[in-house]
C-alpha cells in the first residue's frame, strides 16, 4: 500500500538530500534494487567545482536504507520497503552495486558517461555521498528515526 503525503506531490521539487552539496557530503544509501527510467548524466557538472548531477525521469527503489550523520554520534535513518521518487537529480561520489546476470559495477556517478540510459535495474547497492532531489515521492511503510547506530539495517 502507498502513503502520499499530498504536499509532496504539489509540484514543488522535494529536496530530500540528506547531507550538503559538496563532494565528500551527502547520506549513504544501501537498497535491494534500483530501477532508473530515463538515466542521463552530463559530461560534466555546469558549476565548475561542483559533482555533476545526474537526471533520471523515475527510481523505484526496493527496500532502501538512507543514513546521514548528524554530528555527536546520532545518525538519521530512513527505513522503507519501498520508494519511487519521480522527477530526479541525484550523486553518488561512490557507487557498488551488481547487474542483473552478476557483473559487477564499481564508480561515482562522476563517472558516469554522457549516454541516455532507457532503464537500467541494480542490484545490491551501496551509495556513499548520495544526495537527491525530486519533484514526486511516493513511498511504502516508511520509518524514519534519529538514532546512534552508524547504519540503517
């Protein structure tokens, strides 16, 4: 079943980046599977200095885990058995997920070549210094704690 939050979806972009802007900043992201619709990255970032941002018209995200460090050991987590997010900007400064028939993927979304993607499903993927924004989110039974664990199981 999906709870939606109507202020979610009122057409304003949803900055759930949960850390800075910077490279080295952002939450970490651990999920079952991510489906991307409409993967594009640009060659580079249009703001010298800055990660690129990656687009993407849609992610379903199977059973995410988002961390962020908030300081003095306390780490929000963010647990949910599934969210689609729609309208999506996103970096990862360090990507490790697997493709669907076991080939392994290793790299930044920095990395990423200037191809359209159509879709692409990954595998057991851990993120670090993930940041997203997105204009929808629709999400299943979702938990959200601020806690002193470092990971959110």
């Amino acid at each position: 079943m999906s709870h939606e939050d109507p202020s979610l979806s009122a057409g304003r972009p949803l900055d759930i980046a949960l850390g800075g802007q910077d490279e080295g900043e952002g939450a970490t992201l651990r999920a079952d599977a991510v489906t991307l619709q409409g993967l594009w990255c640009p060659l580079l970032s249009p703001e010298p200095g800055r990660p690129k941002l990656c687009s993407a018209q849609s992610a379903d995200v199977e059973r995410p885990r988002l961390a962020q460090d908030h300081g003095a050991g306390r780490v929000l987590c963010l647990r949910s058995t599934r969210i689609t997010l729609t309208g999506i900007r996103f970096r990862a400064d360090a990507l490790t997920a697997t493709l669907p028939g076991g080939l392994p993927l290793v790299l930044s979304t920095d990395a990423v070549p200037p191809l359209p993607v159509p879709q692409i499903t990954l595998l057991g993927v851990q993120a670090h210094g993930v940041q997203i924004s997105a204009s929808r989110v629709a999400t299943g039974p979702t938990d959200l704690q601020l806690t002193g664990e470092q990971h959110c199981n």
